[in-house]
C-alpha cells in the first residue's frame, strides 16, 4: 500500500539524495543533459523557493507495518488553473513495479479533491516509460514543451 502525504523540510535530504542520483537526473530537464551531484546550498534554495506555490507530497509506501517514503510528487503553481504535475519514484530498485501509476492517480485525485479541473506535465521524450504509464492515464500529448520534451495535458 502506499499513500499521500505532506513533505516537511526534515524530508529535504533525501530528497536530494534522490535528486542527485544520475538515473533520476536523466528525466529531468534541467539536469538531465549534465547530471552531478547536487549541493545542500541548491537543493535547499530549491526547497525553500519551492514551498509557497508548490505541494509537495512524499509517496509513503507501507510493508510489513513498516512506512518508508520512496518518492515525491511536486504540483505547482497551486493559483494556476491547470497545475502541473510531476513525480519521482526515489528508490530505483521499485522502478517498473507500479508504484509510479499508483502514485499518479492519487496525484491526480488530490487535484480533483482541490477543485482543480485540468493538470499537465512535460516529459522528456527520452523517458519512454514516464511518457507510457502517463499516456496509460489518459494523459494527452498536445505538444512540445521545450526542446527534446513533451507536453501532457489531461482533464480531470
């Protein structure tokens, strides 16, 4: 089982942990083309920047009665009609488990819950497997973000 909840800041570095991991940093496309290790001055300036028009939610996954956070959805700008919504799966070794559709869709039940009618993403369009489980979910591609990336949107 896994479930939704709010990040605080004691969550930020493992986040960054994640963050700064190469296989992650291929799907992103700010690192994604150079990816390095991040500093604690950056990934914190990020954090912080981030958390007034942002919702950050850590993906809890519960086994065995243990919870253990694996992952991360970020939607943003909150006052914007259409948020966007993106998500990391953190601990690779759950990669192509499901884990990132489940995620997804209780992403996008938090937005309906909030009154929010429509969400896009943009996905690198070398991450075929990000592309294919959002497509699954009924994402539509209406275009290119920016250069070498998709643009997603869905209706809600």
């Amino acid at each position: 089982m896994i479930f939704l909840r709010d990040t605080t800041i004691n969550d930020a570095p493992l986040v960054m942990a994640w963050h700064s991991n190469p296989m992650i940093q291929s799907g992103f496309y700010t690192l994604g083309n150079e990816p390095r290790p991040l500093s604690w001055e950056e990934h914190h300036r990020w954090w912080t920047l981030t958390t007034k028009y942002w919702k950050k939610l850590m993906v809890v996954l519960v086994e065995n009665d243990i919870e253990r956070p694996i992952g991360i959805v970020r939607i943003s700008p909150l006052e914007d009609f259409s948020p966007q919504l993106s998500f990391t799966i953190g601990e690779i070794s759950l990669w192509g488990k499901g884990y990132g559709k489940e995620v997804v869709r209780l992403a996008l039940e938090w937005l309906k819950e909030h009154g929010y009618k429509h969400t896009h993403t943009s996905v690198r369009k070398s991450n075929k497997r990000a592309l294919g489980l959002l497509l699954s979910l009924g994402y539509v591609i209406i275009g290119e973000a920016r250069k070498e990336e998709v643009w997603l949107q869905k209706k809600l």
